[in-house]
C-alpha cells in the first residue's frame, strides 16, 4: 500500500510543494549569508591595507579615502544583503567611529551600529562597547554598563575582554579582589595567544601566586606525562618557573618584546643555578 502511495505523481507533486518553501527559503538565507560574508570579507582587505599605511602618512591624507570608500560600501552593501550580519555591523560601526575623516563617517551612526552588534551577541562589539563605555564616561552606571557588556564577551572567552576582566579582578577595580578569578581570565586568554595576559599570568606564577583548584586539575590532566613541569618532590603540583615560561614563550611567539625579555631573565638566572650547585 505504502509503495503505490509513495509512486502516484500526485502525492509526490503535493510532497514537492511542501519541502519546495522550505528549500528556497534555505537556499535564500544561505545566499544572503554567502553574499554578506563575501562583501565582509572585500571591506575587511580594504581597512587592512589603511592600517598597513596610515602610520606612514597623515590621517586626512587623500590617498586613504578610496580605501575607507570600499571599506564603507562593502560593508553597507553586507548590510543589505543580509540586515542580520553582526560582523558587518560591527566593522562598518569601526569605519564610522575610529575613521572620522573617511567621506559619510558619522560617530552617532558608528556608535547606534555597535550597540546594536553588542545587543546581537558579536563578542568584538561587546568587548569594544565595554571598553568605549569604561574611558569615556565616569559614572558609575556607565562602569556597571561597561562591565555587563565586557563580561558578556567573556562569556564567549573573548581574549581582550578575558584579559580586561582579569585586570578588574586583580586590582579591584569597581568590582571586589579576587585573584582565582583573574588568573582563570589570564589563563583562558593566554590560551587563545593574548600576549598581555600571558605576561600577567606568567608574573603571577613567578610571584608565588597560587593556582585555583580547577586550573591546577585541568594541567595535570593535559600535560601528565611531562615530567619538566613537575617538581622535584615527585608531588602533582607544577614548577612554577617552567609554567612561567610556557607563559612568556606564549607572550613571544605573538611579537611580545617582553615576553622575550623574561625568558631571557629565566634563562641567566638558570645559568647562575648551575654555575652555584657545580661549584659546590
């Protein structure tokens, strides 16, 4: 019975008109979305090559308009294509707010299109939102503010906003001192290639900082076979020098000088080590 049912033209013609809505409506959003991205990506090209510049010439120099023009259009033209596109959003609020001298920049428009990305979850607007509300305006519910948005893209373990959070955390500033959470912020952004955090993560090991409970179970679970890491009283607790280290090698490897000056700092002091326990 089933057969003859699935095989009449006229049952599959109704199944067809079904799913075929459906399809098209998929098939739409996909397209727009593609589209967007493609555009993104076009407005994206063009303000990397202003920033390659723009340390090299003045800020109103006429040579940067063009760029900043296809910068603005393609990420209008994204907009458009896809009105749902929090990237887009995001960088076109770049252009209107940081690019000021770029022909249609409009800081009202640039600051309504950032809130507006933040509100739609992009953890970059939320991060940049946060910060723009923390140095421009004093009050203390612009601070709330600024932390409600920044602690949203940590949420999404933004690094910069990891790192930001991590700096509250560690000085107090506007919210209580908590130095598990800090190093958690650090650790997290440094996982992702932060070089600030890195650096503050690896001078906290350094000062004999101790590590929460759950970061010091998830390193023993990651790197239990490395036995450099481990003290010499054969304990599961880590060498805080060498995690120190990993932490600058981190810092370094992202163009970090400071990170490179510490890890040549551990390397004398290594060699002073040496020299003192071969001369006793």
């Amino acid at each position: 019975m089933f057969k003859a049912f699935r095989w009449k033209p006229a049952y599959r013609q109704i199944i067809v008109n079904a799913v075929s809505p459906q399809f098209n409506l998929w098939r739409g959003m996909h397209s727009r979305t593609k589209k967007a991205m493609e555009l993104i990506a076009k407005g994206f090209s063009a303000l990397q090559e202003v920033e390659r510049v723009i340390n090299y010439c003045e800020l109103n120099d006429k040579r940067l308009i063009p760029m900043l023009r296809a910068a603005k259009q393609n990420f209008e033209l994204a907009l458009e294509a896809d009105n749902s596109n929090t990237h887009a959003r995001y960088w076109l609020s770049k252009v209107h707010l940081k690019y000021h001298f770029c022909p249609g920049a409009n800081k009202a428009v640039g600051a309504a299109l950032l809130v507006e990305a933040a509100e739609m979850g992009n953890p970059d607007a939320q991060y940049d939102l946060g910060c723009h509300l923390r140095a421009e305006n004093p009050y203390a519910q612009s601070e709330q503010q600024a932390f409600y948005y920044l602690e949203k893209a940590v949420d999404q373990l933004h690094p910069g906003a990891l790192y930001l959070l991590g700096a509250v955390y560690l000085t107090g500033d506007c919210v209580s001192q908590d130095i598990s959470s800090a190093i958690w912020c650090f650790h997290r952004a440094s996982e992702k290639g932060h070089a600030g955090a890195a650096i503050s993560y690896g001078s906290l090991l350094l000062a004999g900082v101790q590590l929460p409970e759950s970061l010091t179970k998830f390193n023993v679970k990651k790197t239990s076979s490395n036995k450099k890491l481990r003290k010499d009283s054969g304990s599961g607790e880590y060498n805080p020098v060498e995690m120190a280290r990993e932490q600058f090698e981190i810092a370094a490897n992202a163009g970090c000088d400071l990170g490179l000056k510490w890890l040549k700092l551990l390397d004398e002091e290594e060699k002073e080590k040496e020299k003192g326990g071969s001369s006793s």
